[in-house]
C-alpha cells in the first residue's frame, strides 16, 4: 500500500522502499524510557521514540534518530513494543489503572498506534496516551487516532512559511499544522484537564520552541494560537534550542539570547498566554538527549 499518513503523501511503497521520513513497513525503534522531563502534569511518562521524522528539521534536537536511514535501529514487534512498554510500568511502579504512555514523533507509525496499544492493554494496563507530534500531521491519520488518545502534545513550529521550507523542507507547515491543532482540539479539547494527584489526563498542550534569529516568527505563532484558542490555551514556551551538531548555518549555530526570549516571554504575558510554562533559559544546558545511552536522558 501506498503510504499517505503525513501530510507529504510521499505515496512510496513502504514493503520495498522508504519514504521522506526514511521508514519502512519495519517498526524501528530507537528507546523506550522512563522519562521526567516531559510538562509538569505529564511526569514521570514512559515514552516510545520512535526512529524517523516525516519533518525533518535541520536543527532536529534529536536527530540521532530522526535522520537515520532504515536498518539502523532495531526492528521490533508489537508483542516486543508491548512487552517492553509495560516492563517499565512494572519495574517504575505506575499505577496500574493511570500509568502513562507518550507516543513521540510517530507520524510514520500512526497506523500501528492502534495495535501497540491493544497489546498492551491485554497486559492488564489502561495507560493515559500522550501524543507528542512535531505538528506536521495529516487531519485523516488524526482522525483514525480518535478515541485512542488523551492528551495531544503538538509543536506549533512556524507561521513564516519560509522559515518552514528553510529548516523543515515543509513551506506548507503553517496551514497544515493549524489544521492539525483544530483537529486535535476537536478530539480532546482545548483546556487541560488535572486530577486530584496533579496528573493531566485529557487535553491539549501546544509547545513553541523560540529559534535563534527568529522572534518574528515566535511572536506571530502565538498570535495565531491566541486566536486559535483565546482562553484555557495551555502554553509550553521552550527556550531549550541549541546547536546539536556542528555545520548548522547561521543563527541556527548559536543559543537563542535572553534578550531574544524575554522578548517572546513578553508578548505571550501581552496576549495573555498564561496557562501553562515558561521554561528557563538555563534549559538549554541540560536538554540534551544522547540515544547511544540506553537511556538518553539519563543526564538529564
């Protein structure tokens, strides 16, 4: 079959080639971790990272396993996903009723979500499901995650179209990515919902990584998300960008400055972005992910 999950409807045949993403039919998988690091209310979470990304990103802070051609990660089946999900459910203590399960950048993989989560639903577990998505997504695939997930946790990249093809090869990311978020307010909707324990459990969360050079654009995005949602928006402002690999062009080779973030910090206390977080600069020195470590966050 030909594969249109992600909005670039790349149309390859995954059983004999891969597409822009660089995936294949084959499930990939680059760590199934215990991770803290994740929005306050989503703490601690056990993530599946997937390896591959329909986007792309030049900067990519992950991109060990974004920009990696297929074979280089092992190869798993459902059962194994499964069992190694809810091994860390087991050996972490979560509770059996509410343990939670982000799915990280799994555009390409959308179509297995479903049977991951039946295995390891037969495991005895009912976990509270996080996407975590780059944004760059096609409204059909979310619609077939419909009643699947709990919380959306999307990035709201770009509004400036040409940053958007510069750094993600994507010039149609604004519209495609406003779309998406419509889609995923609509399933979940647009407050955040806590429980007694401080744990969210359904809702949307959008994140915006201010880049180095690039106020204008930050500033725009959250005017339009302003407009997309003017009350109960929970915001994650990230201010963790920094050069992951050497060659990257100017700005894209320097840290974001503070004066660059107190000004995009400013204008969402402005439109009254108030739900949510501000991370701190200092982010930056501690948000650095190795997957060549079983654990990449480990330092973290």
């Amino acid at each position: 079959m030909k594969c249109s999950l992600c909005p670039r409807a790349c149309n390859v045949d995954r059983t004999v080639g891969s597409g822009f993403c660089g995936a294949t039919t084959d499930l990939e998988v680059a760590a199934v971790v215990v991770h803290r690091g994740e929005e306050p209310p989503l703490n601690p979470i056990v993530n599946l990272f997937f390896a591959h990304c329909n986007l792309q990103c030049i900067y990519c802070q992950n991109w060990q396993i974004s920009k990696t051609e297929s074979g280089k990660w092992k190869v798993e089946s459902i059962e194994s996903i499964a069992d190694r999900i809810c091994t860390m459910f087991s050996t972490f203590h979560f509770p059996l009723s509410s343990p939670m399960l982000g799915f990280v950048t799994a555009a390409h993989y959308a179509n297995r979500i479903p049977e991951i989560l039946k295995a390891v639903r037969q495991r005895g577990f009912t976990p509270t499901v996080v996407y975590n998505s780059s944004g760059y997504e096609s409204v059909e695939t979310l619609r077939s995650l419909e009643g699947l997930v709990d919380i959306y946790l999307p990035d709201f990249k770009y509004m400036d179209a040409y940053l958007a093809r510069d750094y993600s090869h994507a010039p149609d990311y604004p519209e495609v990515a406003q779309a998406a978020l419509r889609e995923m307010r609509r399933q979940v909707g647009g407050g955040l919902k806590i429980d007694e324990d401080g744990k969210a459990y359904r809702g949307l969360i959008v994140r915006h990584l201010v880049l180095p050079g690039a106020v204008d654009n930050s500033l725009r995005c959250l005017e339009w998300l302003t407009d997309f949602m003017p009350f109960g928006l929970h915001l994650s402002l990230m201010a963790q960008y920094f050069p992951p690999r050497p060659g990257l062009p100017h700005p894209l080779d320097r840290c974001i400055t503070p004066e660059e973030y107190a000004t995009v910090v400013a204008h969402a206390e402005k439109l009254g972005l108030t739900d949510g977080w501000i991370q701190e600069l200092e982010a930056r020195d501690n948000y650095r992910p190795d997957f060549s470590n079983e654990n990449p966050f480990e330092s973290i």
